[in-house]
C-alpha cells in the first residue's frame, strides 16, 4: 500500500546566514518533531524538475508514529522568484518561519560563507561593487524560465539578498499572516529560548527547554573597513525603512 503523502507542515525559508540552520536544529530536537531526510531539501528552488512524490519521501510518512510535526529549512526560498508559487500551489496550508538579520552584517557573513566554499575570489569591496554587472539579466532569465539555473543568483547575491521588502510581499500575498512568522536574527542569537519557544507556539506545539542551544554555522571572520560598514547602513537605510513599514515594525538596525 503506498503512503498517505505528508507534506510538511512548516518551511524555514530564509534568509540565508540569518540562524537557520540553529533554528532548525532546535526545532527537530523537540519531542514532537521529526525532522527531513536533511535541512535543505531545496526542492521549490534548485530540484524542482523533480515531481511532488519525491518532495513528500523526503519527510517521515503519516504511517510513522511518535511526532506531530515535520519540517525542512531552505534559505534561498525567499529570495528565488518562482518559490512563493510554488510552495503554494503544493503546500498552501504550510507554516512559514523567517530569519531576518541586519543586512550589513548577512552581507558580510554571507561573503565569507563563498570565500570558505571556494565560490568567490574577490575582495568584500569588488565583491559588492560587481554585484549589479554579475547579476545583469539574471533575475530576468529567471522570471522568464521556470527552469532556468543562475550561479550569480545563487552564489553572488550580497547585497540584493538583503532588500527584504522587495521579496516578502510576494509571501503575504499568497499565505494569510496566520501562517506568516516572521523574525529578528539578532533576537534569536540574543535569547535562544525564547525564541525558540515562540516558534512552538506558532507551530501548536507545548514548551521545551534544550540543555544549550548551540550556535551552527557561525563564522569567525576579520571586521570590515568601518568607512565600508557606513556605506553599506546608509545604502540599505531607506530599504530597512520600506521594510518596518511593510511589517508595521521597527527592526533597529540603525
């Protein structure tokens, strides 16, 4: 007898170098929670030539006891253009939880994390500033082919990535606020717990306590020019303002 499907019931979707992978690890380590085959399924983004049968194997089957709830976590969904549809279209009643950290600094990790995976060789600064020639005609290919695949989208998206009001209202005007989680990285690194216990509550779930809440993926790494830090908080400023507004709420990223 072939298993009932069992989508998930919620998406980390993003943003990349925001604490997902810390979130997700807390997540799966509640006693009502089994986790995916792996965090980043990346199925709506980067395998969607697969069908829905493989997405759904990629979670415990309904015939498996012992949880509630399942879920995965990948953090390029907010920022590609066919994921909010798409998610949509095959999981429209899924929870969505967003990380989002102060732009400056995820840009910065965010290098970082291409200098360590050998997908960048330029400095921060040439990084930043061939950012709109490496992305020329890019999120239009996008937009124009489902199955189009962009490298610079994907790898080189450092400032862009940031422009959380550009890629938030496609998400709310899809999936009901009921359904929308949304937030602030630096609160989650801040207070572990209680972050981690408010996402239970928007989950249905009751409390849990962990023995330490371990901080994933953080990155040592030298501080930036402090002349280039200004630049990039006064490039992001009117941005983060569309933002507050957006979420009725002020980030304080300033």
């Amino acid at each position: 007898m072939k298993p009932t499907p069992n989508p998930p019931h919620f998406i980390i979707i993003g943003a990349q170098k925001g604490g997902t992978t810390s979130l997700y690890a807390y997540l799966t380590q509640h006693p009502q929670i089994a986790p995916a085959a792996q965090k980043e399924i990346h199925y709506f983004d980067l395998q969607f030539d697969k069908d829905a049968e493989w997405y759904y194997s990629q979670f415990p089957t309904s015939a498996e006891r012992g949880y509630k709830l399942t879920g995965e976590a990948s953090p390029y969904y907010i920022f590609h253009p066919h994921v909010p549809q798409r998610i949509y279209d095959l999981c429209p009643e899924v929870k969505l939880i967003i990380l989002l950290r102060n732009p400056v600094d995820r840009a910065i990790s965010h290098y970082h994390h291409e200098i360590k995976i050998k997908c960048e060789s330029l400095s921060f600064q040439e990084a930043i500033a061939s950012e709109p020639e490496r992305l020329k005609g890019e999120l239009e290919k996008l937009q124009a082919n489902p199955t189009y695949y962009s490298y610079e989208h994907q790898h080189h998206t450092y400032l862009s990535r940031g422009l959380y009001a550009d890629q938030l209202p496609d998400w709310m005007q899809l999936f009901p606020k009921s359904q929308l989680l949304i937030l602030k990285s630096e609160d989650l690194y801040a207070n572990p717990g209680g972050i981690y216990n408010s996402v239970l509550e928007f989950l249905g779930l009751p409390p849990h306590q962990l023995e330490i809440y371990e901080k994933h993926n953080a990155t040592q790494y030298p501080p930036v020019d402090e002349k280039v830090y200004e630049q990039l908080k006064v490039y992001y400023r009117s941005h983060n303002q569309r933002l507050a507004q957006l979420c009725d709420r002020d980030f304080g990223w300033e």
